[in-house]
C-alpha cells in the first residue's frame, strides 16, 4: 500500500506547526490540532469566516474549487486568501487566520449581514477626488458656528446630489474638504471622465448656492479640486457607534495632495498622471505642472485641462 506524505502547516500566529494529510483540509488539519479556527458555517464554504492568508507555500495548495472560487469572486479575495474548509495540500505551507478571535467573528458576521460586494473590504482601481472651499475660511471667522454648520450641510447636500448623479459617493468630508469616489459600482465606465463632469456640475451649482450667499452673507464660494486615478482598499470601518464605507490607502493622501496643489499653481482642477491618461484622447490641451508634493519624495506631473 502506497503511504501518503503527511505536509505541515506553520500558524504564524501561534507559532507552531500542525500536520496535515493529504486527505484533510486546512479546516480539518487545525481543528484536529486543538486551534480555535472560526467556520461559522460549519466548513461548508458558504461564510469565509475560514479563510486564511497564505503566507509561504501558495503553489503547494490545491486549486480553488467551484464552492471557494465563487466565494473568492464575491469577496474579491486577492490569490493569496483561501478558504480553509475547502482547501487542500500538496505541500507545506505558512498560513496566518483571518478571523482569530470572538471580535473579529463579531465584525465578520455584521459585515455578512449587509449583503454588499464590499462587506469585507477590498482593492480596487478608482477615481479620487479631492475638493476644498475658496474663501471657506474668510467665511467660517466671520460667522457663528451656527451658520457655519448650517452651510456646511447646505453646501454638502447640493454637491452630493451632484456627485451621486454622476455615479460617485461621498467617502468622507472634513470641514470644507470633500472625498469622492467615482468607478465603484461601475468599473467598465472611465471614472475620471465621470469626475470630471461631476466637478463641472459641481461648479454650475454653485452658482445658485452663491446667489444665496450673497444674499445672506454678502459672501461667495469658490471649488478646488484634485483628480487622480490609482488603487485604494474600498471597506465598511465600524467603530461600533458610527460606521461608513471608506477608503483608505496612499493614493488617498496623493489626491490629497494634487489638489492642495491647486494653490501654489493658481488653478481650480489638477489631475494626476495617471488620472489624465484615461482622458487625454477627449482633452488633448493642457498645461502641465512639475512639483515635490508633501510626504511624496520626487517630482510629479500634474496636468491641469484647458
């Protein structure tokens, strides 16, 4: 009778090794192993509370099966993140859970519960943009916090009608500040070119929001915006008491930094590199600006449409 290779799987949070068959799953192997591994689903590949980050030895798994891969193109698990019900070896492998403790079930279950492609997070090729108010600040020392707030909303309301019509979301505001998403319930359609048309139209209205600045406050508002195009990791964060979808990552803080940009330039809208080749065909008259950008080391292009 042919004998069958037991490989080993290092858990590197635990900082031990465990055996495993060839017959067993990486599920099967930890659980008989004494480790706590979460399979809310009992290991019927249906939650991904299982799932682990292969960390060594990816090439010595077995191949997704039908169960994990339409989990994994649900979730848009990256190659690396497998389901250890359903996965199997060939070889030893280092692995780190996902899910190690009754807090992170926690999250996991909650995220599950919403139903959303991007319940657990992942990374994706949007359009950030960036945008401040001119003569925000003028505006907030002359006036009581109460107008200020009341504003603030009004200003926000307007500009995310806008934004939402032209398929993006608001991800966050801070002060006058403004992050926006374009391209994620659409990736086929070019998302700078959806920026671009929002921050027009975010322009227009404000024409109608000056009128009634100026009627109330003798004052007016100008936009800034900054446009660039790159990954980001797209999730829900929950604090437990408030809980948005965000996105975080450096090309948060590049566009960030594109559009405060637009002060040293005395322009309205800069795009990235990146950003402006997904349109150059359709605006192929610009002026370009060379610059160091803050927490960025070298220079970079940044284009601005004429």
């Amino acid at each position: 009778m042919p004998t069958h290779r037991t490989h080993t799987i290092h858990l590197f949070k635990e900082q031990t090794q465990v055996p495993c068959n060839p017959d067993s799953t990486l599920l099967e192997a930890t659980l008989a192993a004494h480790i706590n591994h979460a399979h809310a689903c009992g290991g019927q590949g249906k939650c991904s509370t299982c799932r682990v980050s292969i960390m060594e030895g990816l090439a010595h798994c077995s191949p997704p099966n039908d169960a994990e891969r339409e989990m994994a193109e649900k979730l848009k698990f990256p190659p690396e993140i497998r389901l250890a019900c359903q996965t199997k070896l060939i070889g030893n492998v280092s692995i780190r859970r996902m899910v190690s403790d009754k807090l992170d079930l926690d999250i996991i279950s909650q995220q599950f519960s919403e139903n959303s492609n991007s319940a657990l997070g992942s990374q994706q090729r949007l359009t950030i943009v960036f945008t401040d108010i001119v003569n925000y600040t003028s505006f907030a020392e002359k006036f009581p916090p109460y107008d200020i707030v009341h504003v603030l909303n009004r200003y926000y309301r307007i500009m995310n009608t806008t934004i939402q019509k032209n398929e993006g979301f608001i991800s966050d505001v801070a002060g006058d500040g403004i992050l926006a998403i374009f391209g994620l319930d659409n990736p086929k359609q070019n998302s700078v070119l959806l920026a671009l048309k929002a921050i027009e139209e975010m322009n227009s209205s404000l024409i109608e929001f000056n009128v009634y600045l100026q009627e109330n406050f003798n004052t007016s508002f100008g936009i800034r915006a900054g446009v660039h195009y790159g990954d980001v990791i797209v999730g829900p964060f929950d604090t437990g008491e408030m809980k948005k979808l965000a996105v975080i990552g450096d090309n948060v803080n590049y566009a960030s930094r594109i559009e405060f940009a637009n002060k040293e330039f005395n322009t309205n809208v800069l795009l990235s590199e990146a950003a402006y080749h997904e349109v150059k065909n359709l605006y192929p008259n610009y002026n370009v600006f060379e610059t160091s950008l803050k927490g960025k080391t070298g220079q970079y292009k940044l284009y601005e449409i004429i």
